[in-house]
C-alpha cells in the first residue's frame, strides 16, 4: 500500500487544497504589496506625471508575474503550512494515517502539487517575466527611476576574437566614447591599431564615427602603414547599451537571449557577465525550492499543535523569508569571487533540502 501511486480520493483532495490556498494566498498578499507599493511611489507618479493608463497596463500588470515569482517561496510555504496545520487540527491527518495510507505515500500529492507550481514558475521565469520586465523596467527608468548610469572610464572590452577596444571615457549624454582605440591581433602580434580622440555612435545606422582617427597596420618585415583623417564611419560588434551598467537589462531577457548575452560577456572579459550568470542561476534554481519548502511544510505542521495554526504559520514565514534572504544573499558570493555562480546560486536549495530531509526523517509519521 505504501508505494500505491493510483489515484485516491484524498489526493485529488490534498491537491485541490494546495493549489485552491496557494491562489488565496498568492491574491491577496499581491494586493497588500500593490497597495503599499502605491503609497510608497505615488509622489514619483504624480511629480513624473505618469499617466493612469501605463500606470496600471505597462507598471502593475507586469510587476504581479515579477513580484509573484520572486516570493513564490514564501507563498508555497505559507499555503503548505496553513491548510496542513488545518488538517492536522481538524484530526484529519490523524485519519488519513489511520485508513493505512502511509506518511510517504500521503506526500504523494503534495510533491505532485508542488511540481505543477515549479513548472508554472520555471515557465514565467524563463519565457514570460522577461518579456513583462521589458515594459515595467521602462515604466521605472521613465517615471521612478533615472536611467542606468554609464560604465564611465577605462572601458576595456573584446568585440570579437583578437579584436580589442579600449575607451578612456564614455559619455551618456551624446554616445561619445574618448580616447578610442582598436586593437587587432593575431597569433599573439598586433597587426593593427586604429585611435580616435572620439567615437560616436549613431543609433539610426549602427555604426560608429571616428573623429580625427590615425591607423597603423604592422608588416612583417616590421615596417608600418600610416593611415589619418579627420573622420571615418565604421561597424564594430559594440553598439551604445554595451556601455551601460544594467542590472535590469538581464532580466528583460529570455533564457536564450540570455545565454547569448553571457557567451559574449565572457568573450569580452566584461565583469558584467556576473549579473547575468546570478540571473540564470537564480531562474533556474528558484523554481526547485517549491519541492523543498513543501517537505519542510508538511513535517512541520502534520502534528496537531495545542497552541492552535498561529504557531506553525509564524514559524513558515520565518523560515520562507529566510530562504528568499539567504538566496539575495548568496549572490554576494558572486560579486566577491567566493563562490562560482552555479554553487553560489544553488546553496540555499542544498542547505535547506539538508534541513527539509532532517524535519522529515523527525516529523510523527
């Protein structure tokens, strides 16, 4: 009987619970943030003048599926916790149990409830939050936020293999790139040096214009060619985004864009590639720890509790908060080189799927 997977009546029972308080949960704690999130930015809306229409279509409608999957841990602990403890208050549990359905084969349903919520969650992080981003992280640069700054000085980058460029400064405010130079190499020698007091970047072409530019191409009976003039257009592998800090731009894209992105930071020797690598990461891993919290939900509340649900949920909320810190956390493992993205990232899972198999081996079964 233990390993019986048919289908019962209880789990259509136990499934029907998760996923019916799991929507409770996740509508009304949405509009307590939204409301608080109103009152928080509404002197931005009204300063900024931002109209009612994007407000709502182009900044709230797309901030629900962000802010939903970020804390969709909590929500998946809360849910498992509140209507477990309410079974188990009700002695239903205590039936269950008593009617020969074990307590692993009783965890059947949460686990299969689970899956379909880390599905849904791996889903919109790789396909549908980065589209909805694109709109909201527009909507913050335009009416809560200033645009992201530029990278600023010494910008050193490689554009394609054995081809450098070097920029003093970069100016934001009229693409302008000071004190460029372009690099080639190959087989370890320079075979060619372009410099240019400016370049600018025109967005309508997408090439750059070098002004008052000097090539020197290098021969190899180590004699040189000399090129001037006061201006020359040409197409780079490098357009204008690629000088600016964007913490928001890896979460507008898909999980392919995504994977591009990071193959040519790491191409570049950009530090940047950081930020998408915690975001890969991040997709990946998130989506899992609904397995994990829901093991840790059962085994904490299964137990009827003389001091009633309170306690059980009080001690859920504590513990999903921690995993939502210690997973923001974990990403400063990153930024200072402890730990490679793929460890760093994947931690919290590791530690508390250590924790969820020890209150599982306790939990009264």
């Amino acid at each position: 009987m233990e390993f019986d997977l048919r289908p019962r009546k209880i789990d259509l029972y136990i499934v029907r619970k998760f996923i019916s308080t799991f929507f409770v949960a996740l509508i009304l704690i949405i509009g307590i943030v939204i409301i608080f999130d109103i009152s928080e930015k509404i002197d931005d809306f009204v300063s900024k003048e931002a109209p009612l229409k994007a407000i709502i279509f182009d900044y709230y409608v797309n901030f629900v599926p962000y802010f939903m999957n970020m804390f969709s841990p909590l929500f998946v602990f809360i849910t498992v916790i509140f209507f477990t403890s309410k079974m188990a208050a009700d002695t239903e549990i205590v039936a269950i149990l008593s009617c020969g359905i074990s307590f692993h084969r009783m965890m059947v349903p949460y686990i299969f409830s689970a899956t379909l919520i880390a599905i849904m969650s791996l889903y919109l992080n790789l396909f549908v939050i980065p589209e909805s981003n694109k709109t909201r992280v527009e909507f913050e640069e335009t009416y809560i936020k200033s645009k992201t700054k530029a990278v600023g000085r010494n910008v050193h980058y490689q554009i394609a293999p054995g081809e450098f460029v070097y920029a003093e400064s970069f100016s934001s405010w009229n693409s302008t790139a000071y004190r460029f130079t372009l690099e080639r190499i190959e087989d370890n020698k320079l075979v060619s040096k372009l410099s240019a007091e400016t370049a600018v970047y025109n967005e309508e072409t997408g090439k750059w214009t070098l002004k008052k530019y000097f090539i020197r191409d290098y021969n190899d009976d180590l004699t040189d060619d000399i090129r001037s003039g006061k201006q020359i257009d040409t197409t780079l592998a490098l357009t204008v985004n690629d000088f600016y800090l964007n913490e928001n731009t890896v979460q507008t894209l898909n999980y392919d864009e995504l994977e591009e992105l990071i193959r040519i930071q790491k191409m570049r020797g950009d530090a940047n590639v950081k930020l998408a690598l915690i975001e890969k990461h991040t997709r990946l891993a998130l989506p899992f720890s609904a397995f994990i919290l829901t093991i840790m939900g059962v085994a904490l509340s299964s137990k009827k509790k003389r001091g009633g649900i309170g306690w059980n949920i009080g001690i859920g909320i504590a513990l999903a908060f921690t995993y939502i810190l210690f997973l923001r956390f974990s990403q400063m493992f990153v930024h200072t080189d402890t730990l490679p993205p793929a460890v760093a990232l994947w931690l919290p899972n590791m530690v508390f799927a250590l924790i969820a198999v020890f209150l599982y081996r306790i939990a009264p079964k």
